[in-house]
C-alpha cells in the first residue's frame, strides 16, 4: 500500500514577504534601461572585436527606444559605472547630467543597487565606439530637455573626440552623432557656423567609403541649407556629390524629400512630384508620423500645382487628418476654381503655411484657381465681357481679367477670342 505524503504548503503572505525585495528591485524602471544599456555595449563590444556591424545596426535601432526611458539617475549611474579610468572624462560628462524638474526623490527609500558595469579600479579605457554611444545617450537628454546651449557644447566635445578615431567600426555610431550634432546647433539657431566642418567630414567619409556617413553628412548640409532657404547652393551640392546607393532607407527618404523640395521650388514640378512620391514609400511605415505628415503636405501642393486633384481618401487617414486639415480646404478652393475661398484658406492659415514651409508654393496657385474658374464660365456661358467675368472670378479689376485671359490664350488652355467690345467668345 503506499503511502500519500502530505505537502507542507507555506502561507501566500510569507511567499510573497520573500520574493518582495526581488520583485521591487526587478519593477525598477531605471535598473531595467541600465541592464538594456549594459547589453547593448555588449553588442558594440562584439560589433568591433567580431568585425560585424550587424551587432551595432541592433543597438542603432534601439535608440528611439532607450532615449525615452533616458533620465539623470539613469545617466549618471552609467557616466560612474564606466568612466572608472578616467576622472576627467567623468567629469566633463557629469557636467552636461542635468537635473530632472519632475524626478521624484524619496530620500528614506533605500538605494536600489546598481549593476555592476565594469570593476571599480579599471584603468583601462572605453573603446571608441563605447564612448562615443554613451556621450551620445547624453547628447539626447539635453535635445530632449531644450538645453540648446549645453547640447551644443556637449555636441562640439563629442565631434572632436570622433576626428581623432579613423576606425570602420565607429562610422555607424558617427555617422548617427553627426545628425545630433547638427540637430543641436539648429536648435540654438547657429547652424550656419558648422557647415566648414561638415564639408570637412563629408569629404573625409567619402575618402574613407563610409557610405552611412556620406549619406548622413549630405542630407544634412541639404537641411542647413533649406533651413535658410539657399536652394542654389543646395541645388549645386546635390549636383556635385553622390549620394550612396547603399544607404538606409531612412537616408533615402531624407534624401528625396529635400530634392524635391528643391525642385518644387525651381518649378520643376513632376520631378518634385516623383521625388516626394518615393520618399513616402521609403519612410518606415509604422513609425516616423511626423516626417509622412510634412512630405504629405508638400506632396499635396506640388499635386495642385501639377493641376491635379490629391485623392479625398489621402486627408481621411487617421495620421493626416489634423495635419492636412488646411490643404483639404485649400484643395477644395481650387477645384472649385473659387478666389475667394482661395485668399480666404490663405490668409486664415498663413501662419501654418509658412511654418511647413509651402507658402511660397501656395501663392503660386492663384493662376490654376483662375484658371480652373475660367472653365468653369466657359462652360456656362458662350459669350461674356470682361466685366462680368472679372466679377464672377473675384478679380480687382476687369483689367486683371484682360491679362490673364491672354495668357489662357497664350497657353491654349481654352478656345477663346476676344472681339472689338472686349468679350470673351469660348
């Protein structure tokens, strides 16, 4: 016969007494970026000592990710925890370590204890691309705070450490600080004064083959150009460099949506068009809202001036409607061939249309609602003068009217003549 052997059971209230200091130290959001961030300079670490840039292209792709978890106490535990060989370089690190207004401190909480990063005593220094990863987590913190001018210093200190370095390894972390290093100039509005030494990388990527940082570099003399509306310099820098076949796509879609910004604007509207088409095919399609929306917009407008009509499906996309809200009515304005409603959409969104950078664009749509309201009346009336026809488009004179009749005609966009008592026979 066997016997049944009862199990001794503890009560629930002693088990979870027992896992409970575990379970907070494993619920602590700040040791978990810790933990993800030790793993990812591990992954840098296989990324140069393996000779596979596989391992860095992961790390990379979790920056969005791990700069939204960034904080002080997460920073400067990792500042301490690596920079154990150099007091100097700890220093000058834990300078730009900004306090978080918002941080709660519990000062009678007990202190969570922190991974163990390297050995205390460790003299021997971070690896380029190390270095260079953390410096950069730094730079993103101060971004994210709007700490233009300290982002700005921190971003000149980590330029200077990347010109020292010519290894392979470190041209995609580089290439990325090179972005946020224009990134924290432009927010302190002096990005004029680094375009020298942007030249100065670009042509030592291109003699080195680093396509992601040739990519990267160009696309951001294009932005600093733009930025300041110089479309002939930009236009001859596109003309002159080469932009890598081997970029990311990312790259890519920067890339083509500044060409055919330039385009756009040099009235070369169907390869505006093709440009801005294949920029939103190569943009991410779950993430980057915010650069489809801006491409949308100018896409748009190029649409309108090309003389044709977006599709309405286009402004019902739930990541578009707000955004495109004031080119839906401005889309509706010239398809009805309606000045009024044109100068109205215009003037009551002027702001916003300059801020997206499409103003200029915009006026040029007054000749294609004209345009568009003179088919209109042609196909209502046989015969009408001048007059009538400058009053129905909304004109300030009858002479205006005269003008752009003639280069309707000019253009044989519609049979029209014109007899002895100005009137208009279509």
């Amino acid at each position: 016969m066997v016997e049944a052997n009862d199990v001794e059971m503890k009560p629930a209230d002693e088990s979870s007494a027992a896992s409970s200091p575990e379970a907070e130290v494993k619920k602590d959001p700040d040791l978990l970026t810790i933990e993800d961030i030790r793993e990812q300079v591990k992954q840098l670490e296989k990324a140069v000592y393996g000779k596979d840039h596989r391992y860095a292209f992961r790390v990379l792709r979790c920056l969005a990710n791990t700069r939204r978890k960034l904080n002080t106490n997460v920073l400067r535990r990792l500042v301490q925890g690596y920079y154990t060989h150099s007091a100097k370089e700890r220093t000058a690190l834990e300078a730009f370590i900004i306090d978080d207004n918002d941080m709660e401190i519990e000062i009678d909480s007990k202190p969570v204890p922190s991974p163990k990063l390297r050995p205390a005593r460790s003299e021997k220094p971070l690896i380029p691309e190390v270095d260079a990863y953390l410096h950069l987590l730094v730079l993103l913190r101060l971004v994210d705070l709007g700490k233009a001018g300290e982002a700005r210093e921190c971003s000149d200190l980590l330029l200077i450490k990347l010109k020292a370095y010519n290894r392979r390894s470190l041209d995609l972390v580089a290439a990325r600080c090179y972005f946020y290093y224009a990134r924290a100039y432009e927010l302190d509005n002096k990005l004029e004064q680094i375009r020298p030494n942007l030249y100065a990388r670009l042509r030592t990527a291109t003699l080195r083959n680093d396509c992601e940082g040739q990519a990267v570099l160009i696309n951001c003399l294009l932005r600093n150009y733009l930025h300041y509306n110089l479309y002939d310099q930009a236009d001859k820098l596109v003309s002159k460099s080469t932009f890598p076949e081997t970029a990311s796509n990312n790259e890519w879609a920067r890339y083509l949506y500044y060409l055919g910004r330039i385009k756009a604007v040099q009235l070369n509207y169907s390869a505006a068009h093709t440009n801005l088409v294949q920029a939103l095919r190569k943009a991410p399609q779950h993430a980057a809202i915010g650069f489809k929306q801006t491409v949308q917009k100018l896409t748009v407008t190029v649409e309108l001036l090309l003389g044709d009509i977006p599709e309405r499906s286009i402004f019902y996309q739930t990541t578009l409607k707000r955004s495109l809200a004031p080119y839906f009515q401005l889309t509706q304005a010239v398809r009805l061939g309606n000045l009024q409603m044109f100068l109205k959409v215009v003037e009551q969104f002027h702001a916003q249309f300059q801020q997206d950078r499409t103003y200029i664009l915009i006026q040029r749509l007054r000749h294609n609602v004209i345009k568009t309201g003179l088919r209109a009346i042609s196909s209502s009336y046989s015969k009408i003068s001048l007059a009538d026809a400058a009053k129905k488009l909304a004109l300030d004179a009858p002479e205006d009217a005269e003008f752009i009749v003639a280069k309707v005609m000019n253009l044989m966009v519609l049979s029209i003549t014109a007899n002895s008592a100005i009137t208009l026979v279509f």
